[in-house]
C-alpha cells in the first residue's frame, strides 16, 4: 500500500522534469540550501547524488545529516564528481572559486549560476572552455518554494539541458526564461521586490497599530491580507486593476485610501525603485565584468 508521502512524492516527481543526474552545489547558504531542498522534496534526482560543498564544515554536516546528501570542504572533488554545478556563491566570490575549479570542470558539465552581475561571456572567459552556461535570478522567497526566478541561457546550452535547468527552479516557484539583457531588469523588479514588499506589509501593520489594533492582530491581517491578494491576482488571471476596482466602491473607504496613495504617488514610486535598483544592477555588472 502506498503510503501519503511517497504518493505526494511521485506526485512531484511527475510534475516536474525528473533529471537523475549527479549535482554539486557550490556554496550552501540560504539560496543553495532553498535549491537544494527544491531538488529532493521535488525528487529530481536521489540524495546520493546531490553534493553540498562550501567552506563551513559544521553546516555542511548539519546540511548532509538532514537530507542525507554528500558534503565536501574540496570544491574541486565536488566539480568533478558532478554532471550539473550550481554555482551558489557571491557574485564578488564567484571568480575565485571559478579559478578553483577551472581544470575540474568538463564540456559535458552544466553550469548553473545565481551569482547577481555576472556574465555568462565572463564565466565562460574564466573556464576558458566551450560549457554550458545557465544564468539565474532567483529571489530570496525560493528559500519557501514560492520564488521567482528568471533564467537566461548560454549557447552551449542544449534543450535537455534547459529542461533541467528549469525543473530545478520550478522546484522553488515559478520560472521564465529572458534575454541575458534583461536579467538587471529582473533584478530590479523581482530580483529586489521582496524587499519592497516587506516594507509594504510593514507599514500596513504601522498602520494598524495606529488605528488602535494590537500589532499581533496587525501584522497577521496585514500579512493575510497580501498573501491572499496575491494569490487571487494569480489564480483569477485578471489585471490588478479589475480587482482593484472589485473591491472599491462609490463613495467607499478603498476610494478614499486609494486617493491618498496617489496623491503621494505611491505608483510613480515603485516604478522608480524597480528603475533604480535595475540601474545599479547594470553597474554592479559593470564592475565585476572588469575584475
């Protein structure tokens, strides 16, 4: 008899593309541990064949005793006893470990980064070999399997290949591909989003800690309340706007808050910030390029 769990197991193992291929995660902080998890609740591949590899020996225990993965302090011996290599590090890290790995990596690996700034042309420059290259921006709310990742893909980068690459990140939320060109927009808009959406559930709770409710009622409607948003945007496919004007009646309270917000240009506002975080996202770019 099958049991819930092994049946919620094949479940997700049909919902997403099963890989069964060997993979290394270089750098095993909260994206590479998010995706990680994604890879074995998802059953893309077996445990045994999942490396977790960074410069923290205790984590990685704590990481391998969990899940019942390999861990290993030797990122080299990680490479290459892999056939995909999530490249999990900080974008300023990145090259380093790149140079570490350079002789392990081979024309049959897939390499898959999340590093914010970094090129595919300089990974590939830092290699110096043809491989394929993935690109990524995931967002920290993978860490919950509710993500938003774009990915872009090198030219070395076969369909099988992509295929992988977004069952891995459909493991964590929700996937789509882009133009290279387009990740620092990626970046700006949900790439840094969550930050700005925090501040949102933040000032609702002010709100409502101002308008006399405890902050523990508060913060749990406020939290609720953009949770649900969300999810009816999503699930209804209809425009925000429709929604909007669902729940804004003549003369109303919505219609009130609502003048008051664009009055001081709440809109214009979060454009901006998407706008100027994408803008320094083309300088971090920049930058790391030149290194």
């Amino acid at each position: 008899m099958v049991n819930k769990q092994q049946e919620q197991g094949e479940q997700e193992q049909e919902r997403h593309h099963y890989i069964d291929r060997s993979i290394a995660i270089l750098g095993a902080g909260n994206m590479g541990s998010a995706l990680m998890k994604g890879i074995i609740n998802a059953r893309l591949t077996p445990t045994d064949k999942i490396t977790a590899s960074g410069v923290h020996l205790d984590k990685l225990q704590r990481l391998s005793a969990q899940w019942n993965v390999n861990h290993s302090l030797n990122l080299v011996e990680a490479v290459e006893a892999s056939e995909i290599v999530l490249l999990c590090v900080k974008p300023q890290t990145l090259p380093k470990v790149l140079s570490q790995v350079q002789k392990a990596v081979r024309k049959d690996h897939l390499l898959i980064s999340i590093a914010a700034g970094v090129k595919i042309a300089f990974i590939q420059s830092a290699l110096g070999q043809q491989v394929a290259i993935v690109r990524s921006m995931p967002n920290i709310a993978s860490t919950v399997d509710e993500g938003a990742t774009a990915l872009s893909f090198g030219e070395f980068v076969s369909e099988e290949q992509q295929r992988i690459a977004i069952s891995i990140f459909e493991a964590v939320g929700e996937v789509v591909v882009v133009a290279e060109e387009q990740l620092d927009a990626v970046t700006g808009l949900s790439g840094s989003g969550p930050a700005y959406i925090y501040m949102v559930i933040e000032a609702l709770i002010d709100g409502g800690v101002k308008m006399g409710l405890s902050r523990d009622i508060a913060s749990k409607l406020a939290i609720q309340t953009v949770l649900g948003s969300a999810k009816l945007v999503k699930e209804s496919g209809l425009h925000p706007a429709i929604l909007r004007d669902q729940v804004t009646t003549p003369g109303g309270t919505a219609i009130n808050a609502i003048h008051e917000l664009e009055s001081h240009g709440l809109r214009s506002m979060l454009i901006n910030a998407v706008a100027t975080a994408t803008r320094r996202s083309e300088e971090l770019s920049k930058v790391i390029s030149r290194s």
